[in-house]
C-alpha cells in the first residue's frame, strides 16, 4: 500500500547530508577527525557532481541490478542538487527535495542558513569514483538500500564573500576518502537517508 505524505514524514529517519564547510563541525569535507559522529548537520554542482552509476561487473546476471541503477541514481542527482545548493548557499532552484528524506533537508537547511550568516559559498566540485551499491533489500516493507563512495574533495573550495578569499583546508587534510550513505524507497523514489564519511580511511 503506497503511504501516504503524512506517514512518509513521520516515518524517514534521515540522518545528516551535510556536505561540509569550514563553519560546521564534523563536517563531510573539513573536520574528519569527526568522520563518523558529531553534529549532525547536513547536502551535486552547476557541473553535475559524477557518482558513477556502474555495478561491479559479474559472469552472473544480477537480478537487482537494475534497482541498484536507480538507487546509484538518486545518489548522484542528490549530490548535483546539493552542491548546487551550497554553491550560492541557497535551495532554491534546486530539487533537492527529490533526493533526500523530509528529515535530511532539514538538516541542508540549517547548514545553509549557517554559510549565509558567515557569509561563505562554496567553489569547486566533488568528484567520485568506485561508487556501488554495497547492499539493498527489496523484500523489505520499505526497501533499503546501502552506497559505498570514493569522494575526492580536491577541487573544492569554502570561499568568504566578505572577505574575498578562499578559506584553506586544515593541515592533514585527507582529499581522497571513503563515504557510505543509506537510502530508502518510498513511492517508487529511492531517497538519500543518510551520508556518512570516513575521513580516516582513504581510497
């Protein structure tokens, strides 16, 4: 039975899509000492961000494969609308909304409203690589579904529009790691729940 827009608010649980600046702790890019824990504070690019939507390939045929392209799809589209968003600290004119739980926006939104009042955007891209759905469950009463990710955050930069320069990374910072993300279904969409890095632990 599809539920209704009422029950899907109460129901997702998504935790935080924060893509990361130099004002959020435990940010995705910035703080990795804090790569899994710390605030949960959340979420692609005027260049869409590329999360390759490719199965690790197999003599067997996978009879979820085509649900894995929709999920690494909804992955990647999350990922454009996002950076598009933290590109101009601002939602508007994206469609975040189609990719990520009622919950996690939320969390975008509390992360932007923070770069407006310091007065920081965000240049630059991410980019992906080795990106594949690492397990999902279709049997379940709300599919699930789990992402594995190697971001490379060295095109990325926090810019200060006030002070007209760009905010550099702490020393020691990781550009190449592992992230993981968590995502649900939910007529007939697959949402982003939840983003999580591993700042620690490069690829």
């Amino acid at each position: 039975m599809t539920p209704t827009a009422k029950t899907r608010d109460n129901l997702l649980r998504g935790r935080t899509l924060l893509i990361g600046t130099a004002l959020v702790g435990c940010s995705v890019f910035v703080m990795t000492a804090c790569s899994s824990g710390g605030d949960e504070n959340p979420k692609a690019s005027s260049t869409p961000s590329s999360a390759k939507s490719s199965v690790a390939p197999s003599n067997i045929a996978d009879p979820d494969a085509a649900a894995k392209r929709k999920v690494l799809g909804s992955y990647d589209r999350m990922w454009t609308e996002q950076m598009k968003a933290y590109h101009k600290a601002d939602e508007k004119g994206t469609d975040l909304q189609k990719y990520a739980t009622l919950d996690a926006l939320g969390q975008v939104r509390n992360d932007l409203a923070r770069m407006r009042e310091a007065g920081t955007v965000v240049r630059g891209d991410v980019e992906h690589s080795k990106t594949e759905v690492k397990s999902i469950d279709l049997s379940a009463k709300t599919p699930k579904a789990s992402v594995k990710d190697c971001m490379d955050i060295s095109g990325w930069q926090t810019y200060n529009t006030r002070d007209k320069r760009v905010q550099p990374m702490p020393p020691g910072q990781k550009t190449r790691y592992w992230a993981t993300a968590t995502a649900e279904r939910w007529d007939g969409q697959w949402l982003i729940t939840s983003l999580t890095p591993h700042g620690d632990d490069a690829c």
